[in-house]
C-alpha cells in the first residue's frame, strides 16, 4: 500500500513538473526569438507585463473609437472634441479639415448641428473591424463604419460605408486622436489632400 502511494506522489510530482516546464516553453515561445527571452522567472516577468500593458492601451484605444462613434450620433461635439489630442489634434474628411479641439467642434456643429437641434431622420454610425498597431506613446489605427438612415417604411438603410485612418498619441489625458483622417468608400469622396 505504501508503494502506491508512493509511486502516486512521484507521478504527481512530475505531472507538475511537465506543466511548469511545457508553461514557460509556452512563454518563452510565444514571445518569439525577437524578444531574446533569457530563462529565468524575472524575464518571463517582464515579457507578461509588455503584453498587458500592450492589451491595456488596445482596448483604451477600442474605447476612444467607441467614444467617438457616441459622441457623434449625439452630437455632443463638445465631448467629440476632447477626443482630440489637445493642440495638435487634426479631424480630415468630406466636410472638410479641422485642427485644434475648438476648430473641430466647430465644424462638427456647422455640418452636422448640435444636440438641441432636431435630428431630421433617425440615424447612427456602426463601426467595426478595428486595427490598431502600436509603437511605444504612438499608434495607428483602421476602421470600417457605415452609415444608417431609416428609410421611408422605417427599416434602417445604409447610406455611406468607409473607414476611418487614424494616427494616435498617448498623453496625460490618455489615448488622443492626433490625426483621424475619414474617407467615404461606397459612394467615394472626392481625393483627400
């Protein structure tokens, strides 16, 4: 009877061994040879905290683009604004250009109108297939949207698709669009400049 447990401790001993080593194999693989991973508890340490902070700032940009598609079919411009990196923030598309927070709002409520303004047609922004590569305090980012209107038998209809290029900065404020250029695929803009 002693012999089987035994022999059951060493079998769990090494059931745990294999995992921790198939665990930092994993580690060590999954960071690539670019990241000339040393062993050791500490560089697998550091690795880990990378890739968290990397997800962390992916999904504050992902709420920036979420915070902008809001803003936008609130028309709480100036909210969409502060959207903005603070002095440089520059918004490009079919309505024009606009640099600086106040400038952007203020074309935003010149083409678009304000929030106390009645809305002609029920009608909203989705946006969807995001890509955001980052570079340290700067990123850039991709974005499809589409336009929807609710057509004359009240069913939602699509008017624009596009997709939005983005260069973004990390400041004291967080994630900012430093630069959001807008293009109109289906029908097309006219060339950006």
């Amino acid at each position: 009877m002693e012999a089987i447990i035994m022999k059951k401790h060493e079998s769990n001993r090494d059931a745990f061994l294999l995992c921790t080593i198939l665990f930092f194999s994993l580690i060590a693989t999954a960071c690539g040879p670019s990241q000339n991973v040393e062993s050791g508890p500490g560089n697998v340490k550091n690795v880990m905290s990378d890739r968290l902070k990397a997800l962390e700032d992916r999904e504050e940009i992902r709420q920036l683009l979420v915070n902008y598609g809001r803003y936008l079919d609130q028309r709480n411009f100036a909210s969409f604004a502060n959207l903005f990196a603070e002095k440089d923030g520059e918004w490009i598309g079919g309505m024009g250009r606009a640099k600086g927070r106040d400038t952007i709002r203020q074309l935003m409520e010149e083409e678009i109108g304000g929030a106390s303004e009645e809305i002609p047609a029920a009608n909203f922004h989705l946006f969807m297939n995001e890509h955001i590569d980052l570079d340290g305090d700067s990123a850039s980012a991709t974005t499809k949207w589409v336009f929807m209107l609710q057509n004359t038998s009240g069913r939602p209809e699509p008017l624009l698709l596009g997709h939005y290029e983005d260069e973004l900065v990390r400041g004291k404020e967080g994630w900012r669009f430093l630069r959001r250029r807008v293009y109109a695929d289906i029908p097309g803009d006219d060339e950006l400049k």
